[in-house]
C-alpha cells in the first residue's frame, strides 16, 4: 500500500493551520507547509506564520526558511519536498501538506513543466509595453492570450502578467498550460481536502485577521522592508499597500482598507483555482470528523 498524502487547501483567513495541526496530532505526523510566503523569515506578521505555540504541537517544514533576498520558486520547491517526503514516508504513512498557494499545491500533485528561458529581447519587449502604457494594457492583453490564468491571477501583480506574456510569445501556449498538464507519477497517494465556508463568515474572518496583524505590528514589519520593496517576494498583498502609503500615495487608513480588499479579492481566486482539482472533497473547517474518517478510510 502507498504511503498518503493528505492536502489541506483553502482560501487565506480559513483556519488551514489549526486543522491541518490537529489532523497530524491524531495521526502522529508531521505538517509541510505549502504557503509560499511563509518561507521568508522576515515576513513573519504579514504573512500570518504559524505562532510559537503552533509550531511546538506538530513539526513543519518550509517555514521560514529562506531569505527574500534568495531566489526560490515551484520547481525547486517540488524538488525539495520529494527529497523530503521520500525520508519522512520511510517513518510515518500519512504526512500533511497546508496551504494555500495554488502553484506550488500543483508543484506537489502533478508537478510543474520546465518553463523555457525568455530571450532579453522578448523580456525587454514587454518591460516597455507595461512601462509605456500601463497595467490595464496588459492585463487586457493576458485576458486575450489566457483566460484561463487571468482569472486566477493577481491582477495587480505585473510581474506574474509579464511572465504569462513573455510564455505565451515564445511557445504559442497559454501560460496554464504549463500549470495544469504535467501530472508527474508519485509514488504515494494523494487526498485533497479543501475548506470553504460562507463567504460572510470568511470576509469577516479576513477583516480581523488583517486588524490582528495591523495591531502586531505590521507597518513596522513592513517599513523594515522597505529597502528590498522591489525583490518578488515583497509583491504580496499587506506589504505593497503600505509601500504605497509610506510613499504618501494613499492615508494609512485607506492602505489598510486596500489590504482587507486585496485580501479577500485573493480568497476568491483561491477558491477558483482549487474549483478545478478533480477528486477533491470540499468541507466546513470545523468538519474534523469527517476529514479524520476520509484519511482513515484512505489508510485502509
């Protein structure tokens, strides 16, 4: 029999964490996280990790652990929770994985095709189509070439569009062509559970989470990092808000009105991304019951 895999996916705000904590303490295992803003050890507050107490009940991996200034992505981030998996498996049969960040959820199940290297000149292209003529302009753009992807995307996120682009120019192929086709072998099972809630119930969720990190000290965690505002990792909702506010582009007030929307603007395309995972069992995050009996009957 395969060893198991157990995924525990959702919108941000959802309480993944706290079940994906419990579930590994009733079965004796430990939890990978999937959150690819939680690697990054001086983005704590704003990207809500794990608290000291959390982590001291059931041992994570891929927390914290890198620098921002270290490239990272989700093929490398495949590579390495494989490794992982294949030393943990030889000690448990079921391990946890708990996130939220789509792609690198897909790193893990199917696997993510090598995208090609883009030639300078077809970078440099598209660095001046959005430079000459605005983000709307390419969002528009990515909307013609790739439905698909500009429907999960975040929009504001111009570097994510001008990857998509810059694919689409030199292959002839969506960019989510790439995300969703590869379907790697693995050699344990995978059960996908992914939480959802009423949407009134998670907005509010939302809004109080971004109160809580407002009041443990976010701005400051984000004024800190104003030096490296241009590295990939800082293009996160709760960080490019008050970038804007310290530059005097927007009140404080407003900046933390624009985290809650982004916030929950990002919930929605979570939900819509996971929407197309087959085979997927969709459950209230206070349905411990029923996930436990999922895995257990899995382990059978």
């Amino acid at each position: 029999m395969k060893p198991l895999l157990v995924v525990i996916g959702g919108p941000t705000g959802i309480g993944k964490t706290a079940t994906a904590i419990q579930l590994a303490q009733e079965f004796g295992t430990e939890i990978i996280s999937a959150d690819s803003r939680q690697f990054y050890r001086e983005m704590k507050i704003g990207t809500a990790v794990p608290s000291v107490k959390e982590l001291s009940l059931v041992k994570h991996h891929f927390i914290q652990h890198l620098s921002i200034t270290q490239n990272y992505n989700a093929s490398a981030f495949e590579n390495d929770v494989l490794n992982l998996l294949t030393k943990l498996f030889e000690k448990y049969k079921v391990i946890m994985v708990a996130g939220g960040s789509g792609l690198y959820l897909d790193a893990i199940m199917n696997g993510i095709d090598d995208l090609p290297s883009v030639p300078t000149d077809v970078r440099n292209k598209y660095n001046l189509l959005y430079q000459n003529h605005g983000l709307k302009n390419i969002q528009e753009l990515l909307k013609e070439k790739d439905p698909r992807y500009f429907s999960t995307v975040d929009l504001n996120n111009h570097k994510r569009i001008l990857k998509a682009l810059e694919i689409f120019e030199i292959t002839g192929r969506p960019y989510s062509q790439f995300l969703k086709n590869s379907h790697k072998q693995r050699p344990f099972d995978i059960l996908k559970i992914f939480l959802d809630m009423d949407r009134h119930e998670l907005y509010g969720r939302i809004n109080e989470r971004v109160n809580t990190m407002v009041a443990s000290g976010l701005e400051d965690e984000a004024r800190n990092l104003m030096p490296f505002r241009d590295l990939r990792p800082l293009n996160t909702v709760g960080y490019k808000e008050l970038f804007e506010y310290f530059d005097g582009k927007i009140t404080r007030v407003e900046a933390i009105e624009q985290i809650k929307n982004h916030s929950r603007a990002y919930a929605r395309r979570q939900l819509t991304w996971f929407r197309r995972y087959t085979g997927a069992y969709w459950l209230n995050p206070g349905q411990y019951g029923e996930m436990y009996k999922l895995i257990y009957n899995n382990l059978l």
